[in-house]
C-alpha cells in the first residue's frame, strides 16, 4: 500500500514540475509582462475570465461540424418547403427590387 503511495506522489511532483515547467522567464521578460502573463493564468482574475470568454467565442468550428450544421439547415428548408407547397426557391423574390419589373 506505501508503494503505491509513493508511486503516486512521485506521479504527482513530475505533474507539478511540467506545470511549472511551461511559463514566462523573468530573464528574457519585464515585470509587466509576467504581471500580465500571471492574471491571464489565474482562475480568479479578470484578465483570465475575458481570455477564456474570448477563445469560446472565437473558437473555430471543426469541419465536420459545418458540413453537419449545413445538412440540418438543409433539412429545415426542405420542410418548410414541403409544409407550404413550395417546389422553388423564393431568393429572387426576397432579393430584388419589386419595381423593376413595372
């Protein structure tokens, strides 16, 4: 059982070590920068909430993900068009200028 123990504490130091491993070095940075850098990584931060509110929102949708939002729309529109008889698309019609074809 204490093998274990130390097997996982071990485990648990190396994580630790990686963690730390990936940051900012305070040779090659200002202090304002490692300030910035600290609060963009800090969970309680303000700097760190917009930076995860702004990656969700520019997050780029797989292409699978596409092609499927693609097929359903395609499917809405099928639906709609069998519901209300329509065997054409209304485009031109929502498009154009209703004068110019007086």
């Amino acid at each position: 059982m204490s093998a274990i123990r130390c097997v996982i504490a071990v485990m648990e130091s190396r994580r630790k070590e990686i963690v730390m491993a990936k940051g900012v070095s305070s040779k090659t940075h200002s202090q304002k920068e490692l300030d910035n850098y600290a609060n963009q990584h800090n969970p309680n931060n303000k700097a760190y909430k917009a930076r995860v509110a702004n990656d969700m929102a520019t997050k780029k949708q797989s292409k699978r993900a596409l092609a499927h939002e693609a097929k359903k729309h395609l499917k809405r529109q099928a639906e709609f068009d069998e519901k209300h008889g329509l065997s054409y698309p209304l485009d031109w019609m929502c498009y154009s200028n209703p004068y110019d074809f007086d």
